[in-house]
C-alpha cells in the first residue's frame, strides 16, 4: 500500500515491520490466553473475509483476456519432484498442525477431552476452507507460478495489479489485523513458558514484582522475534522448514511415543505396532522435508539479502 501511495518513498520493509513489532509488544501485554478470546473470534472473521476476497479476486484475474499464461507443469527433474512433494507436505503439517495449540490449551483446564475435540473440529473445519479455497483458486490462476502469499500474485513487480486496488487495499489490511491476532495467540504459549520462571505466585498478576519481568520478557520476545523477520524476509520457505521442524515431530510423532509410553500397550499388539510404524514413517517424511525445505532455502539465496525490502515467497 505504501508503494502504491508513495512509488519513491523512504521507507523500507524493515521499517514496517518495526512498527507492526512496536503495536505487538503493547498488545502481547494481555496477560492471558483467555483474555484473548475476542481478539481470537475477531481473527475468525478477518481469516474468512480474506480468504473469499482472495479467492474471488483469483478467479476473476483467471478469467480476464489478459490473464496470465497458465503452466501446471511440474518440475521436469524426479528429484526436483521430490522434493516439492515433500516441501508441499511441510507447509501441509504446519497449516493443518495448528491444531495442536488448542488443544494444549484445552489440556491446562477440565474438562479437556470435550473442550479439545470442538476445538480441533472448528479448526481444522475453518483450515480446509481457509487453505483449500485460496489454494485451488490461485494455482487455477497462476498455475506454478503462483506465489506462497496469492496476495502477492495479484500485484505483480511489472504490469497492472490483477485485481481492484479498493480489493487490494482491503484484503491487505486483514492481513495486516490477522497477522496482529494471529501472534498475540501464538506467542501465549511462549510466555506462559517463559514467565513460570519469572512470576511469584504469592504476589498478584498485576503487582510490579509480576509485571515489570512479564513486561521485559515479552517485549523481548517481540523484538527478537521482529529482527529475524526483518533480517530474514522469507516466506513459504520458513513456513517448509517449520513444518517440517516443529509440526511434523509435535503432531505425528510425538503423540504416539506418548501414548506407547503412557499406556504400554504390548509390544505385539497391533496399537504398538501401528503406533511405532507411523512414528518411523513420519519421522522419515520429517527428515526428507526438511532437507526439502532447507534446499529450498539454498536455492533462494541468490535473491536474498539481509534487511531486504523484498519478501522471497
């Protein structure tokens, strides 16, 4: 939006992302994850209003006469094939493998088994229309040149935009306020983490012996998190690597160890045998999609340069 108001303007990617950091660290001083619900119902509805605005706007650009040339094609190498899948099954856990925060949540409060099972339900319902919806448009648009963020496939480096700019501006404002909520909500984990080492249980949540350490830790938190994204400005690729990383380990493997341990089913139960087959077969899928991810990486390097005013998707 800034370029578009302002095509030789000062102000660089970096800057931006200083002020969205400074507005975050103010607002990640809410001092609960349930202080956060209307903040969380309120990130439901900007996910649904970008998604049918994005959605929208790809079908249309798709559709005008002078649309972009379309290419389904795959990568002509088997590896290069390969690895794709494996990346693209990265990015799928760490979408789908949102889940698994709610239902952390849901365990800290009884009763827990109901409370995760609605949770995991609406999510995963609003994840498939969310990711799917978005997803398919784009590629039927763009085909394989379609960017991670399609946001950024409807505004080209060269040419006009591929969509209205009132669109446009809308749909990058409910980002902008989705990327705000989506952070408060996430880094709730971090903190209460974080501050079981630093509070003091006999004085109160509001006391200057608890806020003064929530108040530096968080912010912290937040500026360190802010300079990774400046100095890194990558997107899809992190989103790969943390999938593959974090996702993939904490939803598929981790859960069956636990069970395997907790319950000690005998070893040459089915329940055992099927645990420990799935617990290789996604940690092999863990390992290859992290190579994927970080070769990926690699091979975004060339345009990448620290504090970069250009996000590589």
């Amino acid at each position: 939006m800034y370029e578009s108001l302002a095509p030789n303007g000062t102000l660089k990617l970096y800057h931006f992302i200083i002020i969205v950091a400074v507005v975050l660290s103010l607002f990640s001083q809410m001092p609960s994850f349930h202080s956060l619900r209307y903040i969380n119902l309120g990130s439901l509805v900007l996910a649904f209003g970008y998604t049918i605005l994005i959605s929208g706007a790809c079908i249309r650009a798709g559709m005008m006469s002078n649309a972009p040339v379309k290419d389904y094609s795959l990568s002509p190498s088997k590896s290069g094939k390969m690895y794709d899948a494996f990346l693209s099954i990265s990015i799928l856990a760490t979408v789908f493998g949102n889940g698994i925060l709610p239902e952390i949540q849901a365990t800290l409060a009884p009763p827990a088994a109901g409370k995760m099972v609605k949770a995991l339900v609406l999510c995963y319902t609003v994840v498939f229309f969310t990711f799917y919806l978005s997803a398919i448009s784009g590629y039927w648009a763009f085909g394989n040149k379609v960017q991670s963020n399609a946001l950024q496939s409807l505004m080209p480096d060269s040419g006009p935009s591929l969509a209205p700019t009132w669109l446009l501006g809308l749909a990058v404002v409910l980002v902008l306020l989705q990327l705000l909520a989506i952070a408060l909500v996430y880094s709730q984990v971090a903190y209460e983490i974080m501050e079981k080492g630093s509070a003091d249980a006999g004085h109160g949540r509001f006391s200057w012996r608890n806020l003064a350490p929530r108040v530096a830790l968080r912010t912290l938190y937040v500026a360190a998190c802010a300079f990774v994204a400046a100095a890194l400005p990558f997107f899809g690729d992190i989103v790969g690597v943390v999938g593959a990383l974090g996702f993939i380990p904490l939803d598929f493997v981790l859960p069956v160890v636990m069970y395997n341990m907790a319950l000690a089913p005998p070893k040459r139960s089915a329940v055992y045998v099927i645990n420990v087959a799935i617990m290789a077969l996604f940690t092999g899928v863990g390992i290859i999609g992290a190579i994927a991810s970080v070769r990926k990486l690699v091979l975004d390097a060339g345009q990448f340069k620290l504090f970069s005013d250009h996000v590589i998707s």
